[in-house]
C-alpha cells in the first residue's frame, strides 16, 4: 500500500510534466484542391467564435434552418464496421486546441480554429482527434461547440476520437466508463466514434480494458482503442476485447520521420498482424518537420530543447535535402506535406495539427499526391541517421503493468 501510495503521489507530480514530454524526441485526386477551396467559400457565411455574442463563455448558436445547406449529408470520416473504426488516412489531432501549456493556447485563436475545423468537415476530412486532458476537456468542448455552428448537412460528416486519462487515482473500470460519459457530455451527446485509453498506466490496465468494453456494451462509444500501447500490451489488450466480443481498433502512437521507434521496435509490425490501425500522432514532429525552425531559430517553450539538440545533428540536413527533392518531384510539395505523406505510407492515419487556415490547406494538400516507393526508401536511409532526442525509455510512460509484469510501453 505504501509503495502505491507513492507511486500515485509521483505520477500526479509527473503528470504535470507529461504533457511537456510526450514529443520525448518526438490516390491523387485533382478535384481535392478544388473541394477546399470551394468549402472555404461555402463556409463563409457560418459564424465563427469571434462573431458570437459572447466568445468567452462557448454558448454558441445552433443551426438553424436559415443557415442549413440544401445539398445531401457528408458521410460520416469514421465508420464502423462489425464494432471496428474503418479510418481515414488523414485526421486532425486537436492537442493544442485549449493546451496552453504546451502549445500555448488563446482563447482568442478560437477564431481561427473553427475556420480549420470547418474547412476539414466541408472538404470530406472531418476525422478530429482530441482527449480529456487536452486543455482539461476544453478541446472537447470545442470541438462540439464547431460541430453545433455547421448546417445539419455537414454536421453528419464529423467523426470523433477522443481519450481516457488513466491517471493514478483513476483505478476501476467504473473510472473509465465515468470519464467517457463526461466526454459524451463534452462532445455534444452523441456516442464517441472512437474511445481510447491515453497511455499505459502502471496499475489497473486491465481494469482500464474492462471499462473500455463496458462503454462499448452502454453504448457509450462505437469502436475502442488505445494510444501508447506497446507490443505486449497490444497483445494483451486485444485478446481481452476479443473475450468480449468487441475488436480493437487501433493504436495511437507517436511517429514522424524524426521519431521511427514504432516501425524499428517491431511494433508497427504486430498491429499489422492483428488487425489493429495505426494512427500517427505528431508526423510533423511537434511542427519540427515544417521549415519553419532551424539551427539558432527554435520555437518558444519546452519544444526549443528539442529543437536544440534536432537541428545540431548534421544529419538533420541531410535528411531535409532529401524532403526538399521529394517536394520538387511533387509540384513543390511543402516540407509539411512531405512529412504527412511519408507518414500515411507508415500508419493507417496520420493526425497533424492545425492551428490556422493556412496550415490546415497544406495539411490537406497533402493528400494530393503519393511518393513513390523509391522516395520512401530515400527518406527512411536519411531518417536512419536522426536518433530520438529522448531516448523512449526515458519516457515518463511506464514500462510495465507492476501487478502482472506485462511491459507496457515500447516507443
């Protein structure tokens, strides 16, 4: 007891680093850029944020049948198929929408979130990833809030996953199925398109896996996953589904051409065998991978260490002449989209961020072209040389479940 006493003590201490370390190194379609630039237009007209009456408090307008659209109902991002998430290839990871700690959120970029939120639904790509702790619900709530603004008709073509914090204090199943019906409540009512636990936990796991089924059996959630699960883990956590009856969907896990552990460990490898989809979270390396900093231009906050010891490896620039070729093969694609793309080539779906509409277009382009096989092999040799800034087993993850032995977390 006191050993777990301690340990809950610790995590709660950590947790409040964790945000700060989770980086811990870190077919063509010519009518997609014509579909965003009309959704832009299309949506002109819908209030933002900042043209409601009070943006502080998030009471926000519903639709209304004046502002419905005529036209048939976007398909859903994410369906669902015999309980398992079929996913898109490109998503939009909601982490800095409401984090100020790490991203350094202002309520006053609320503004120009919706205007990325709107242009992924109307273009067909409104798969948003969030979870509990980003912002501590805030992102949630907005992302309900943007949904409630958009005509019936776009409405239906968002899709959501979101996460379950196990923290320490948080050991039942019961913990679980509570957290995700104050999500449920956050994102508006409807059941989560898809439910995952947030990182591995030192204790409880099972319980956690427990709580995932009964969300699933309330009809809480339409599939289940989990994020930061490592090989073993994935193992375990799928045959406890199975007994259930209910099919693990997928695996979040951090991966950008600056972080590769997940496809070096193996553990890529054993979600391909089990069917689990693999969602890249940060594949522009916590905006690392942009062009946008460099040696001695670093960005503010705890990602310029990062960047610090990124950019004094002159491997670095080996491997950005390599992203610059594959761009100018591509129409001049952007150092971003050469990261996204690399990206969808290793996962089932990669969720960047977007924080503006002009971030949120290159996102998108990048779904515009696919590199060809030799263009991967040239970037993942140039890849080779960039080792992890932090070494994944420094990770505040924990490694294994204490009461079983089960490891936990790989990369």
């Amino acid at each position: 007891m006191i050993k777990f006493l301690l340990y809950t003590i610790s995590c709660a201490i950590l947790y409040n680093i964790l945000l700060c370390n989770l980086c811990n190194a870190y077919t063509p379609d010519i009518t997609r850029r014509h579909a965003i630039k009309v959704a832009t237009l299309s949506l002109s007209g819908l209030p933002t944020l900042a043209q409601s009456a009070n943006a502080d408090t998030l009471l926000l307008p519903k639709a209304t049948a004046s502002t419905a659209s005529t036209t048939s109902q976007l398909q859903p991002s994410v369906t669902i198929k015999d309980g398992k998430a079929v996913l898109p290839k490109l998503g939009t990871g909601a982490w800095a929408w409401g984090d100020s700690l790490f991203w350094g959120y202002n309520p006053k970029e609320d503004s120009d979130l919706q205007e990325v939120f709107n242009l992924a639904v109307s273009s067909g790509n409104g798969f948003f990833d969030t979870a509990e702790l980003y912002g501590l619900g805030r992102s949630e709530s907005l992302i309900s809030d943007f949904t409630s603004q958009l005509p019936p008709s776009l409405q239906s073509g968002v899709s959501v996953a979101t996460k379950f914090a196990p923290l320490p204090w948080k050991t039942t199943r019961q913990d679980v199925v509570k957290a995700a019906k104050a999500s449920v409540a956050r994102l508006g009512g409807n059941p989560i398109d898809l439910y995952q636990i947030h990182f591995p936990n030192a204790y409880s796991n099972s319980a956690y896996w427990d709580g995932l089924a009964d969300c699933y059996d309330q009809g809480l959630i339409r599939s289940c996953g989990v994020s930061n699960y490592g090989k073993d883990a994935v193992r375990a956590v799928h045959a406890r589904l199975k007994e259930r009856g209910i099919p693990l969907s997928s695996n979040q896990i951090q991966m950008s051409l600056i972080y590769r552990p997940a496809l070096t460990t193996g553990l890529k490898d054993v979600c391909d065998e089990l069917g689990v989809q693999t969602i890249a979270y940060s594949p522009l390396g916590l905006g690392l991978l942009t062009g946008k900093y460099r040696q001695g231009v670093y960005p503010k906050g705890p990602r310029k260490k990062l960047a610090e010891e990124l950019f004094k490896n002159p491997d670095c620039d080996k491997l950005f002449d390599v992203m610059k070729e594959v761009g100018r093969n591509h129409d001049s694609a952007s150092l971003s989209q050469v990261a996204i793309n690399w990206a969808i080539t290793k996962s089932s779906t990669a969720i960047p961020g977007a924080r503006n509409l002009s971030q949120a277009k290159s996102n998108l382009a990048a779904l515009d072209w696919k590199m060809e096989e030799g263009e991967v092999r040239a970037l993942d040799k140039a890849a080779e040389g960039i080792r992890p800034v932090v070494d994944p087993e420094k990770s505040p993850f924990p490694k294994f479940d204490k009461d079983t032995g089960l490891r936990m977390f790989d990369c």
